[in-house]
C-alpha cells in the first residue's frame, strides 16, 4: 500500500479524432472542413495538456492504482473531446473534467462490487421479474445499503459525509458550514467512514 | 511496519484521499504510510468507501450557483451497461442522465428538443425527506412567471426503497426544449437532479424522479433551461 510515484507518459488514446486526409501531402488542398478539424484538434490538444496532470494527480490520490487512473483519465478526455467545443467556453471546465472523472471512478468502483456480488435476494428476483436487468438490480441494491448504512450514522456523521463526501468541500469550508473547528471536522470524517464501514460489512455489502 | 489500532495520522486519509491534505503535509503523510499498516488499511477502506458514496453530480445533482446549466453543459455519467453516454454533446444538449447511482425515468416522452432560454420553476414544498410516510402525500401548486400566473402543477411525494419518489403533473408548459426538477438541500444548495426533454408542442405530462434518502431536501422545483426565474407557489 506505499504510494507509488504518478504514472508518466499516457498514451493518448485518439482513435476518436478523425485522421489526416490521404499520404499524399503535395497534392492535397485542405478543405474548410479540414481547417475546421485541424482548429478543434489543436484546441483540444492545448486543453488536455492543460488539465491531464490534474486530473492523472487526482484520480490516482482516489484510487492508488495506476491502471484504473490511466484508463479514467483516458475516458474523461475522450469524453471532454467530444464535448470540446462546450468545454473551451465553460466557466468552469476543471470544474467539469473533475466532476466526470469522479463518477467515471464511482461507476468503475460500483461496477467491480457489483462483479464480486451475488446477487440473490427476495428484492432482487422482484425486480428482475419487473423486466429490469442484473446492473439496474445491483443499482438498487447498492442505493439501499449505502442508504440504510447512511441511515444508521449519526447525525454529526452524516452531516461531515454530506460536506465533504457528497458535496465534495473542504475540511476548511465544511468546518465553517457546521460551525465546529477544522480539527473536529476531520476527526468527525474519519469516524463517519469507519461507522460506515462498519455498517456495511456488518450487512455484508463489504468484506 | 507499525501495526497498531489507533494512529494520530488517521484523521489525515480523508483528506489526503479527497486531495483535500497541504501540499507540505503530503510527502509526511505518504512517508508515514510506508511505515504504517494501519494508516495503509484505512487508506485502501476509505479510498474504496468515498468512490462508493460518489458525488452530487454522481446522484444527479448539479449546483444550479455555479451557472453550468447555462452553459448547456453537465458532468458526464456513467449508466452500466449502456452507450447512451457515448454521444457527443452538443452546445445544446446535455449528456444522458443516466448515473451511476441514480436512473431517472421520464415518464411522458421520449424525444428530445432544442434547449432554449432561461426559465426556473420553483416548488416549495417544505421538508420533504423524512416527513412523507408510506402514503402518498400530494401538495398542489400554481406556477408563477414574473408574477404571472401560467398554470397549475401538482407534486406527490413518496417514499420508495432507497428514497424519496417525486411525480410532477405539470401544464401550461413553457415551448422549451428540457425541463429539469432540482431539490434544495441542506446549507441552501440547489441542484438539478434530472432533465426531461420536451416534444414539440408538449405543454403538459407527468413526470417522475427518485430522489436518494441520503439527500435531504427542503424543497423542489422545476426549471427549464437558461436564467428567467418562473415560480411555483402554494395554493
């Protein structure tokens, strides 16, 4: 479990930007299309060599796994470029790479619990005779432990899980919105994630 | 390595896993994990622990303060076992609302539209979470634009596994292309939960949303795309 150094040197997965037009360079006039392309590639390009380490520094601090921050990364530009022409005029697109490279890791996470899960339950065979596949089933199954297991918190836990988890604020910030020192703040998050931990190994959604 | 059931660096995974640790105490804390079976353990728990909980956006929450819905853009979502995700956004479209999490499901219509301008509906319907028992509770509303009034709508509330179900039965719609229901929850935030595209012409339907009982919301409402306010107001 020692940190390891970030990964360096991706490879840019572009199998999604159109390739160069033809070999044969001499004779070739670019089109407006193409001086269209070329202008959204080169936008692109400056806007993931911007942002990559940020996200490749965050997703690796979340995950400690250098392949699943890879291939997030990977999704959550292949993603902005094809959102890039939004992206280059949003208020916020750190904003925005960070929120998607987040649930990306969230989905990945769920997915691999889901994997290890059987799935067996009255609930389960209930759903599924509603028509609702075996991932809609495992999503459910995972809003109603997390649910029961938040339910179970105190109040104080719940709430540093809603700041800083969930709303995704600093222990600085969440300390200024429940009104109680930084120290209690982080103290009270570790405590939450062990209760919560404890709840859902004890209903057996952890192991 | 250390093994113990209690370290003073304990209080730091969080924030360091949250990327939330100053930059001076990282390499410390990182030096410390070398040494530390116990801080290595809770550092594997509770990096796996805060991906599962997710984000707001990952339950379909999107602050409406950080002006991003004007911008006709939202994080993008993962939905298991689907491509629909895989689309190219568009200035005027948003990424499919599927999440990780939460699956929001329209039931009026299929088709999407144009986006359009600026309009945001709001419901005030009180402290929903934790008050509606088993039974369906229903509120009407009428809605309001610049104190105008356009029409009624009414919201009924009611608890289903995992949360809080909200169907919406709207008229006198506005001409837009998306409608979006968005929760108000503790410390004032307010945030989309889900956006329903419109057919052409459409001015009325039900709509329907389950809301995580982790959110507790104090009100909910209705916008449509852009900055205009239009209000809901109890009858």
């Amino acid at each position: 479990m020692v940190p390891t150094p970030l990964p360096q040197g991706y490879h840019h997965e572009m199998s999604d930007i159109p390739e160069s037009k033809g070999s044969d360079l001499s004779t070739y006039t670019a089109t407006d299309g193409d001086r269209s392309v070329e202008h959204k590639l080169a936008n692109y390009l400056s806007f993931e060599n911007l942002y990559r380490p940020e996200i490749v520094r965050l997703i690796y601090r979340r995950s400690g796994d250098r392949t699943l921050t890879e291939e997030i990364t990977q999704e959550t530009f292949l993603k902005a470029w094809r959102s890039i022409e939004v992206l280059l005029e949003h208020q916020a697109p750190l904003g925005w790479l960070i929120t998607t490279a987040k649930n990306l890791l969230t989905d990945s996470y769920r997915r691999r619990m889901s994997e290890k899960r059987f799935v067996d339950t009255g609930y389960a065979q209930s759903a599924a005779k509603e028509g609702q596949s075996s991932n809609e089933v495992d999503e459910l199954m995972d809003k109603l432990d997390l649910a029961t297991a938040m339910r179970s918190l105190t109040a104080d836990h719940r709430e540093v899980i809603q700041l800083c988890v969930i709303e995704g604020l600093s222990t600085k910030t969440a300390s200024e919105r429940a009104g109680v020192p930084i120290g209690t703040i982080k103290s009270r998050l570790y405590y939450a994630l062990r209760a919560l931990r404890e709840t859902l190994m004890a209903n057996g959604y952890l192991s | 390595m250390k093994e113990t059931s209690h370290c003073d660096f304990s209080v730091q995974i969080a924030p360091y896993v949250q990327d939330d640790l100053p930059e001076s105490e990282v390499s410390h804390f990182e030096a410390h994990l070398n040494e530390c079976n116990h801080c290595s353990r809770e550092l594997a728990d509770f990096r796996l622990l805060i991906a599962l909980i997710g984000t707001e956006d990952s339950v379909g929450l999107d602050d409406l303060t950080t002006g991003q819905e004007t911008m006709g853009l939202e994080a993008a979502t993962v939905t298991h076992g689907t491509s629909a995700d895989d689309e190219a956004l568009g200035p005027n479209q948003t990424m499919p609302t599927g999440q990780a999490s939460t699956r929001w499901r329209p039931l009026s219509t299929k088709s999407p539209i144009l986006r359009v301008a600026a309009v945001i509906i709001l419901l005030a319907v009180g402290y929903l979470a934790g008050t509606t028992g088993a039974t369906p509770t229903s509120v009407h509303y009428k809605l309001f634009q610049d104190a105008s009034y356009v029409g009624p709508g009414t919201v009924t509330t009611s608890k289903v596994p995992g949360g809080t179900e909200l169907s919406f039965n709207l008229s006198d719609l506005p001409q837009v292309g998306q409608i979006g229901a968005w929760v108000k929850t503790t410390g004032g935030r307010q945030s989309v939960i889900c956006w329903w595209p419109l057919t052409h012409g459409q001015s009325s339907g039900n709509f329907m949303t389950v809301v995580p009982s982790t959110t507790v919301m104090f009100s909910v409402g209705i916008q449509t795309k852009g900055g205009t306010r239009l209000y809901w107001h109890q009858l």
